[in-house]
C-alpha cells in the first residue's frame, strides 16, 4: 500500500512528461541550429540521444528521467528569468523573446542578420535616451551620447566592470581566460608602461613593418588584404612584446595571429548551453584542443624568457618591451611564469584583429579613393623627413590621422552596482550596457553628409582654431567618437594600436602603389553579422613597389 502510494505520487501525469519532451526537443533543435557546422565529436548528437533515451525507457526509469528533466528546466527558469536584471521597463529595438523567453532563437537569428539596422533605429527613435536590445548573447542597454559625460565624470570609480563584459562575451570561465581576468595587470601595464614608453617603439616598429614588407612583397603581387595585414599586424605587435625573438617566431606568430577568431568560435559554439552545462560540454568541443594547442604554445615561447626577466634585479639594464613590464608589475601569483605567457596570448587577442580591420578598411577606402594617395603620401615623407621614425612624426602625420579616423567612422561594460542617472532613470546591477557607435558615426545632426566619405573631414576640423588643434585625432574619445569606448573604461592599449597601425599604414603608402584588382572601382561592402562589422576577408589588393 505504501509502495503503491509512493509510485502513484512519483508517476508523473502525461501533460508534464510531454511538456518536458517538448522542452527538451525545443532546447535540442536551437542548439543543432546553432551548432549546425560543429563536429561529430560534439555534444549536440549526445545531448538528443540522452534525451530520446529518457523518455523512450521503461516506467521507472521515466520518472528519474523526468525528476532530472525537471531540474534542468528549473535551472533553465532560473538563469533565463531570475538571474537577470530586470530591464522591462525600457523601450526595446528588435524583436522581443516573447512570453517565458521562448522565442529567443528566433529574436538572437534577427539580431545576427540584422543588428546594425536595429541599434540603428532604436538609436533613431530614443536618441535623447537608452533602449533595450537582445544581442548575439544578453540584453544590452544601449545609451546615447548624452550620458557620456555624465559617465566619465560622476559615475563612482567601480561602477562599471568592462573585464566581467569581456568575461561574459567569451566565456572565460570556459575558454581558459579567467586567469587573466582575475588580475587588472595587463590592463594596468597597457594604461601606464605601454603608452609612457611609446616613443622607444616607433623605431622597432618601423624596423620590423620594412622587415616584413620587404620580404613579403618585393615585386608586384596581388595579396588577400585581411590574411596579409593579419600577417603584419601580429609581427609587428610582437616585436612590441619582446623583440626579434617573438616577431621572427613562426611558431608563435601562427597562434597570436589564429587565437583571437578561435577563442570567439568557442564561445559561440558554447553559448546556446546553460552556464551550468558549459563545463561539462566543452571537453567535447574541437575548438576547445585548439585553444589548448595555442597556450601551450605560449609557455613554451614565454615562460623560460619571464623566469629569466623576473630574476633581472632593479638595478640590471632592462628590455623596453612588454615581457619586462608584465614582469616588473607582477604580483602575487601573477608572477608565475605560466601565468605571465597566459597573459601574452590575451595581448595578442587584444591587439591583432582589431588593428587589422581598421588597417584593412583604411586600405578599402584609400583604393576607393586614391585622390588622397598623393596627399597621404606626402604627409608622411613630410613628417619623416623633419623629425624621423619617431613619436614625433608619428603625431605630425594629421592628414593620415584624419583619413584613418574617417574610415573608423564610416566603418564602425557591466555594473556592479545600480547606476542612476540625472534623469532619474536607474539601470540594475548586472545590466550589460553599450553605445550606438555605428548609429552616431553616421548621424546628420553630428556629422555633415555622414553618408559622403572626406578623408579630411578631422585634419580640417584641427586646423580649424587652437582649440580643436589636440580634439579629433584618431585615438581620441568623447561622445562623437565611440569606437575606442569612454572614460576610465576605454581601450587601454588604443595609443599603441593608433601608432602601430599608422607606421604600416605610412610604410606601405612611401614604398607601394595600392590598388584594387583591374576593373573594380567601387568599395567592398562591409560583412554585418550581428551589431559587427568587418571588412570582406574575400578581397585582395595589388600592391606595386614604388621605384
């Protein structure tokens, strides 16, 4: 009788078992969706077999079945409802995920093939205030300019958190990043040593961007302009990491240059899976031996060298790179050696992708518009010629500066605590917040004929009055400018990437002549996925050395 009892209370009713079938096909069918070009050693097929499985057994086994089904839904409920902030009470731009978030899926696909269009008119229709928008992973609150400076200026110092948003967009805890994250020192080496010791770097710039052209391009050639500039984007930041050592390592250079777009396909793969799953699918992930491949490779590049710099005493003579300055400033278990290679490889995540689309949409726009090759050239041999390979050319190339700036334009952090804004409005702890850079860059209230490229735009708004003269440069921020982000939070290394970018950009505009293929005239159209964009990694340049 008691057993009888127990097994009427245990057996669950068929509406139940079929809601959690459904649910549980729901959550299999989105994540073979996504998941449509993984391997077959991924999870994807063991996750539908378990579950097919489960509710294909006997009685008894359903209702163990259907206990665990239960508590994967709860947890569902959970991450999907009540660990989020609750942000209703904003206008959304894009499509809402409908009742209970089912409809996620289908807004997040939305959002992937359209989400520049849908901060676009968000932007539009809330341009004084802030809006709510699903991206490719959370809920981001999008803000206009207007609180820009409000931010920077009366926000308290711990407010906003940009490493628990890096954290969130690659999954750190998963792609083996959290041991980076969990210490500011490479943030603290790019906002201090990186950028005070600038000007001890130009001229190893310019020796490797020459080193490298010279050897990848000594005749006329047709080039893919994104795996090229890749190339020389990753050698000549790892000249900046630790000399000729690090820059003529293939070894090295093959990671530095792959790690970026492998860490991202991880998390792209990983991200449909619940936080909880997350660890217990990424072993079955291909990616995930790939990233192992690639820190291994930076121990065995860097830890001997940080062993031996970390013994180097206060009064040695010292390298001028960042192996020495991650080794100077290390503290606690940051000085482990492995820790520091760690580090090394989020550097190059940091610094090479990036720099290589801006570069790459610079080239674009210069094919696009080769009236400005003659000018830029000069510009450069100007500066070169008054004051050398030196920070000091570097700052006197304006024209260049301008242009690069103009193509940045055209070619477009989480809270610790609540934030309240003069306004009234208050944003909740744990709200994901961004800015409408791409949305801004072409608004006509700000920029006259934002849709008309003019590679001059910010060398004439310079020349302007004394007071302009330091305002618009290609590094700077403020609420018209919001690519490199704002305030405390932005880019720490962005001097760097500016200088880097213009000494191969300035070595490729004195030594080649730079073209499209014959009969192409017009702009490659930027590739939108998501809120992004990038340049078509498709197009190739003629590049023709100058006599």
């Amino acid at each position: 009788m008691i057993v009888g009892s127990h097994r009427r209370y245990l057996k669950s009713p068929a509406w139940y078992l079929k809601f959690c079938q459904s649910f549980c096909h729901q959550l299999y069918d989105s994540t073979v969706e996504t998941h449509a070009k993984m391997t077959t050693a991924d999870a994807s097929p063991k996750l539908q077999q378990l579950v097919q499985d489960v509710l294909q057994r006997d009685d008894s086994t359903r209702i163990l079945g259907t206990a665990g089904l239960t508590v994967v839904l709860l947890v569902w409920v959970y991450y999907h409802f009540l660990a989020t902030p609750d942000l209703s009470f904003l206008p959304r731009a894009g499509k809402a995920p409908g009742l209970f978030g089912l409809g996620i899926n289908d807004v997040k696909r939305d959002f992937a093939k359209n989400g520049t269009k849908i901060i676009n008119e968000g932007y539009r229709k809330n341009k004084n205030g802030m809006f709510l928008v699903q991206t490719l992973n959370v809920e981001r609150v999008v803000l206009s300019p207007k609180y820009i400076e409000e931010i920077n200026s009366k926000v308290p110092e711990g407010t906003l958190d940009m490493v628990e948003g890096l954290r969130e967009r690659l999954l750190s805890a998963q792609t083996n990043l959290d041991v980076v994250f969990r210490s500011p020192l490479h943030i603290d080496v790019c906002k201090d040593q990186l950028t005070r010791n600038l000007h001890h770097l130009i001229g190893p710039l310019n020796d490797e961007a020459n080193h490298t052209l010279s050897r990848l391009i000594p005749h006329k050639v047709e080039l893919k302009a994104y795996d090229t500039m890749v190339g020389i984007i990753t050698k000549n930041a790892s000249r900046m990491f630790g000399g000729t050592t690090i820059s003529r390592n293939e070894e090295w250079l093959k990671s530095a240059a792959d790690y970026s777009m492998d860490v991202v396909s991880v998390a792209v793969k990983l991200r449909p899976y619940p936080a909880f799953m997350r660890p217990l699918i990424y072993p079955f992930l291909g990616g995930s031996k790939i990233l192992d491949h690639h820190l291994h490779v930076a121990k065995k590049t860097f830890s001997h060298i940080f062993a031996e710099r970390l013994a180097l005493k206060d009064t040695d003579e010292k390298p001028v790179d960042m192996l020495q300055w991650l080794a100077d400033s290390a503290r606690g278990s940051d000085r482990n050696p492995d820790v520091l290679a760690h580090n090394m490889l989020f550097m190059a995540l940091a610094s090479v992708h990036t720099s290589s689309a801006t570069i790459i949409h610079v080239l674009f726009d210069l094919c696009a518009n080769p009236e400005f090759m003659e000018q830029l050239r000069q510009d450069v041999q100007q500066a070169v010629d008054e004051s050398g390979w030196t920070l000091a050319a570097i700052a006197k190339m304006k024209k260049v500066d301008s242009f690069m700036k103009e193509s940045q334009r055209m070619n477009q952090a989480v809270l610790t605590r609540p934030l309240k804004f003069e306004d009234g409005t208050t944003l909740p702890v744990g709200t994901y917040i961004t800015m409408p850079s791409h949305a801004v860059a072409t608004d006509p209230d700000i920029y006259s004929n934002p849709e008309t490229f003019d590679g001059f735009r910010f060398y004439d708004k310079r020349m302007s009055s004394k007071t302009e003269a330091n305002r618009h440069q290609f590094a700077t921020t403020g609420p018209e400018s919001l690519a490199f982000g704002q305030g405390k939070t932005a880019c720490p290394g962005r001097f760097f990437a500016a200088s880097n970018i213009k000494v191969v950009l300035a070595n490729l505009l004195l030594n080649y002549d730079i073209s499209f293929p014959p009969g192409q005239t017009e702009r490659p159209k930027n590739l939108h996925k998501g809120g992004l964009v990038r340049p078509d990694p498709r197009q190739t340049l003629i590049f023709t050395p100058r006599k």
